[in-house]
C-alpha cells in the first residue's frame, strides 16, 4: 500500500509534465488569466484527493484533461447563469460602510431620549464604563442596569429607524440610510 507521500510525489510528478499543457488549454479558451489560474488550481486539488487512485490511473494525462474540461464548463456554466453586470449597475468601491455612516444620526437622535436612556446609552454604549460601575454609581443593581440598557438600546433603534430611515439586509445589517437634517 502506498503512502500519502508516495501518493503525492506521484500526483506532482504528473502534474509537473502536464501543467504547461493544461496551462495553454485554459488560457485559449478564458479571457481572464486569473480565471485560468485558479481553475488549473482546483483541478491540481482534485488530482491530489484523488491520492493512490490518480496514482493507479493508466491514462493521468487524460484524467488530469477531463477534470479540467469538467471545471471550464462548470465556469462557463455559472458565469452563463450570473452574468456581467451592466456597466452602468457597476460601483466604485465606498469606503465607508453604511453602519459607519450612522454616527451623523445617532448625534441628533441621542438627544430626543429620555435622560435616563440617553445617560445609560452614553455611558455604557459610547464611552465604554462596564455595566456593573454604572451599577454602582446610580445605586442600582447589575440586573435593572441590564434591562434598562437593553430598553434604551430598543427605544434608540426604534427611534433611528423612523428618523433617519434605516433598512436591513437579508441578514439583518445596516444597508442604508437616509442621513437625519438638522432640525428635523
């Protein structure tokens, strides 16, 4: 029985005399070298789980041109199935993600709190003392900061959410908002 590195020195070697042969097949057929690259890739990975079996093949050359075919048209398949995107659907990159951009609302939203939220909020949430400090500080037990917290956090969304117009993603993040104007 042979060794995984029996096994693999097999693979390599095959793979050594093939590459530049799959190499060229790939890259007549893609556009996109990239594409090429990480295809060839994938089916390097196929041939070494293959292990002592690729190493048993009488004809590895033309396993090693199956799987290679096989992968190009699985890319051609999804590729087909997504598409390119239009030009005009196409974005440059925003570097600032929308939940970044909340921090405009949330200074004007603070303030229309009760005082007893916007004080736990400010505390806890933004300037970071520990749940158990304001505890102590406001003559309360752990467990009423605990919920008093969690309602001004709920009060806080609700009330983003109406005032500046906050949407979800499927997974339940930030999307996008519509930045509050002063005095609204």
């Amino acid at each position: 029985m042979a060794t995984a590195t029996q096994s693999f020195e097999c693979v390599l070697n095959a793979w050594d005399e093939h590459e530049s042969e799959l190499w060229g097949y790939l890259t007549r057929r893609l556009s996109d070298k990239q594409v090429a690259e990480d295809l060839l890739q994938e089916v390097f990975i196929k041939a070494l789980r293959q292990g002592q079996g690729f190493c048993s093949l009488d004809n590895p050359r033309a396993w090693l041109f199956q799987v290679t075919r096989n992968a190009l048209l699985d890319h051609w398949r999804l590729e087909k199935r997504t598409g390119p995107l239009p030009q005009d659907l196409i974005q440059p990159p925003n570097d600032r993600r929308p939940i970044d951009a909340l921090s405009e609302c949330l200074t004007r939203v603070l303030p229309e709190l009760s005082e007893d939220d916007r004080a736990i909020l400010q505390q806890c949430d933004i300037e970071g003392v520990k749940q158990q400090e304001f505890a102590e500080a406001h003559g309360l037990s752990l467990p009423a900061v605990k919920s008093r917290i969690l309602r001004a956090r709920k009060r806080l969304r609700e009330c983003m959410i109406s005032k500046c117009q906050i949407r979800f993603d499927e997974a339940g993040k930030v999307c996008c908002h519509v930045p509050r104007e002063p005095g609204c």
